[in-house]
C-alpha cells in the first residue's frame, strides 16, 4: 500500500510540473560560426539573368528587366542548418520559394564578396546568386 502511494505521488507531483517549452532554433550559423542575422533588410542580386530581390521583414521586392515587379508576402522563414527558407505566394497566386544558404559567395562580375549564397525558386524558373544584408552592400549601378 505505501509503494501504491508512493507511486501515485510521484505521478501527481510529474503531472503538476508544466513540461518546459522546446528551445527556441539556434541562429543559422557558417561553417565559421558567424550567425546568420535574417532580421534585418537583405538584398539578393543574380547576374545572367541579372534580378534583384530585397528582403525586408515579411515584405519582398523581385525585381528583373523584361519582367513586371513581383510583390510577395511571406510568413516566417524556416531554419534549418546553414539555411533559411522562406515560402510565399505573389498577388497571382504564384508560389515563391526563397532560400539564403550560409556561404561565402561571388557574382562573379565584380569583386563583391556576399555571406550568402542565394536562390529564387517560381514555376519554371530558377535564379541563383548572392546575398547580404543591404545596409552593407555596394549600390547597384545605374
């Protein structure tokens, strides 16, 4: 009987204590241990075909010649080991997928040096390049 009771206690007093909530995901982090800082305004860039993304929040900008402006609206990104990806939809139902890659990259036309490797994935279509946050990088020319 003191065992059963025992017991039962035991299994009163675990039911009481709240279950503590799973930690937050860390920070994406490079090869280097930089963290990925995803909070503040970004911009893509890609060259062949050139296009342009800016990343502010929730609030995203495509931009391409040829092309019309693509305003997209994205919830959070998904963290996952050296990458965040984001998946939206444009005003026309179109689905976008943006994912910035923890990794040093080059446009290969300049000697810009970007921490993130960058790609725009829509139907059909695919663009590759690079990232960094836009306070930090060169103003495009033109």
């Amino acid at each position: 009987m003191k065992r059963t009771l025992g017991l039962a206690a035991a299994l009163a007093l675990a039911a009481c204590h709240a279950k503590a909530p799973a930690p937050a995901e860390p920070p994406v982090r490079d090869p280097a241990g930089a963290v990925m800082d995803i909070s503040q305004p970004l911009t893509a860039r890609g060259t062949e075909p050139f296009w342009n993304l800016t990343i502010n929040g929730s609030q995203f900008r495509l931009t391409r010649p040829d092309h019309p402006d693509l305003a997209i609206e994205a919830g959070g990104a998904v963290i996952q080991s050296g990458r965040a990806t984001w998946v939206a939809k444009g005003a026309g139902g179109e689905q976008v997928t943006v994912v910035l890659y923890a990794s040093d990259c080059s446009d290969g036309m300049s000697d810009t040096k970007y921490p993130y490797a960058a790609e725009v994935v829509m139907l059909n279509e695919s663009l590759r390049g690079c990232a960094g946050k836009t306070a930090s990088l060169p103003k495009p020319a033109g």
